[in-house]
C-alpha cells in the first residue's frame, strides 16, 4: 500500500475540518458577499489541497525510507 489508512484519515479529517471552520466562519460574518466569498473559499480550499499534497509526498518518502 503506498500511503497508509492512518494517512488517508488525517487527510479527510484535515479538509473536512478546514471546510468546516471556514463555513463556520461565514456563518457569523454575514458582511462578507458574492465574490469575495467564493475567493476566499476557493483560495482556502487550494491551500489545503495543497497541503495533502506535501504531506503524501511525506508519507511516500517515509514509507519509501527516504526520510528516516
């Protein structure tokens, strides 16, 4: 298996749960409207695709014994 279920858990729980305290965010912020709000959620949303990114490449690495 190339990247483990521990992995994989921490991944959905990190998007899941930036999704939700972002949505949390807007939910008290009625101020913020339209397009600003669609820039912030998709700016939010690639930065944590890219942080699961780094870190399957870190699990990879690990797994592969590259980074001991």
């Amino acid at each position: 298996m190339i990247i483990g279920i521990e992995v994989m858990f921490l991944l959905i729980g990190v998007t899941y749960g930036g999704n939700f305290l972002l949505y949390r965010f807007f939910k008290r912020k009625q101020e913020i409207q339209g397009m600003e709000k669609l820039a912030i959620l998709f700016g939010i949303n690639m930065l944590i695709l890219l942080l699961d990114s780094a870190l399957i490449v870190l699990a990879v690495l690990i797994e592969k014994g590259a980074v001991s």
